[in-house]
DNA sequence: ATTCTTGCAAAGAGTTTGCATAATA
DNA sequence: TATTATGCAAACTCTTTGCAAGAAT
C-alpha cells in the first residue's frame, strides 16, 4: 500500500473523533481543508483502512455505515433518547461468545452486537 | 389495515420459510403465479407486517435485509461455509443482556446479534 | 519506469415514493 | 362513499467503479 496524503487525513479523522463518523461526514469535513477531495477516495480509503485493521466498520440496521478507531471486539449501544452511539466494552461479552459457542455447538469468529436502549447518561439525568 | 390479497400472500411466504427470505426473492417467487405484483408493493407491506409485528426484518452489514417469521428475540448465526443464516434462541442471550445491563448502568429495550462462523452443521463434518 | 492513488462522473444496488386506478369496508 | 392498497415508473440514498491524470516508490 502506497502512501498518500488522503489517506492519512482520512484515518487522522477517524482516530480523532469518537462520535463513529460516516463517509460523508468525513468527507464533508475534511473537504473545507482539501477542495479537491472526492467522495470515491474517502469511501476507497475507508475500505482498504478498514482491510488493513487500522479501522473497524460499525453498520447499524436501516443507518449509514459508520467508522470506528476503537479496534478491540466490542459492542454498541444506539441510545434513542440523545443518539448517541456508543461503545460498550465488557468481559461479559467475550464470556457471552463463549458460553454461546459451547452450548449451541457453533463456532464464533468474530460478531455484531448492537442494543437498542437508554445510555448511562440520560438513564440517570 | 384494510385487507389484500397480496399482503396475505407475501405474509404466509414468511411464514412457510425459514430461509430468511429477502424482499426480491418474495416478489420473484410470488410474481410466477400473480404477474401483476409488483416489487413496491412488496416492500410496503414487508414495512407493514414489521410494524404489525407480524414478522421481523434482519439486517446483516452488507447484505440485504431479510425477512424472519420467527419472532421471539434471537441471535442469528451467518455459515461462513455454507453460507446459510440460522436462528440462536437461547436463555444465554437473555442472561447476557441482563448483566451488561446491570453493570454498564444502561437499558436496553431491542438488541441485534449477528455471528459470523460455522454452523453445527458444517463444524461436525 | 512502474505501480498505486486520485478526482470526476457515471453507474449500480436496494429501497422508497407520487400518482392515477382498483379494491376494501 | 370514504379509505386504503395497488401497479407502475421515477426518484432517492448510499456506495462502487471506469478512466485518464497525478503522485509515490
């Protein structure tokens, strides 16, 4: 993989914002710096990030693809009081995987776990 | 919700499948007997009995939403063999929901668990 | 010099929608 | 008769791709 400019403001941008950006959000942003940025570079770029597990891909059902610098197994929580999409780290998960995989005699490679809910903060605010 | 004809029909094919069937496999099948169905109004009735809860829709990242007449919360397992897609009801899924609730401090009202890799099926032969 | 990447625009897949007509209640 | 659903086609959103020009090795 060659080195070029776009891809290094692309991932740049993931790595610096935790908020799961999209394609176009990406693009968007980054285009007020970088005029000549096309869409087709951010969106080729996402991909081969994605490939070389620089990034991680978030799809959520019936929304935008979205992108992600956190790269250790984990799942999300889409709150539906403020929108926010969060990560949910916890060994639970992992044991979850396991216990599943014993009982159901199934093998896991790797999963996507999205809950529907309330976050932390507007559970308790 | 008046009655037709075709949102019985596109209905009972969810319900005599358990392949998870997409909204153009629906409408190609039905289309050979009723060649006057057409693909939108598939679509709105598939939003229709979603809503009425008489089916499910499950979304995999990158492939088209399919349609699930099993409407209990589970997990689904994708084959990376034989590419098939099977339900995982289990009381693992509700336990884990429970504690991750429990320990992240969050509610969760719908989950989307999707696996990726070997079936029972495929891992023992 | 060769290979990879870009920008641009067009094409693609899947899904939704506007509208006049037809069916249901 | 009033409402809801249909068929058809066009529109829409998100994403991918072909190609000639430009940048990196």
């Amino acid at each position: 993989m060659k080195y070029s400019k776009q891809r290094e403001l692309i991932l740049n941008y993931v790595l610096n914002h935790n908020d799961h950006p999209t394609a176009d959000t990406i693009y968007t942003s980054l285009k007020k710096d970088n005029p000549k940025l096309s869409l087709g570079t951010v969106y080729r770029n996402l991909i081969k990030l994605t490939e070389s597990n620089e990034i991680k891909k978030v799809s959520l059902p019936g929304e935008v693809d979205k992108f992600d610098k956190n790269l250790s197994p984990h799942a999300h929580l889409k709150c539906n009081i403020c929108g926010c999409l969060i990560d949910i780290n916890s060994l639970e998960i992992d044991n979850f995987i396991k216990s599943i995989s014993k009982e159901q005699d199934i093998k896991i490679d790797n999963f996507n776990i999205i809950f529907d809910g309330v976050c932390k903060n507007c559970k308790n605010n």
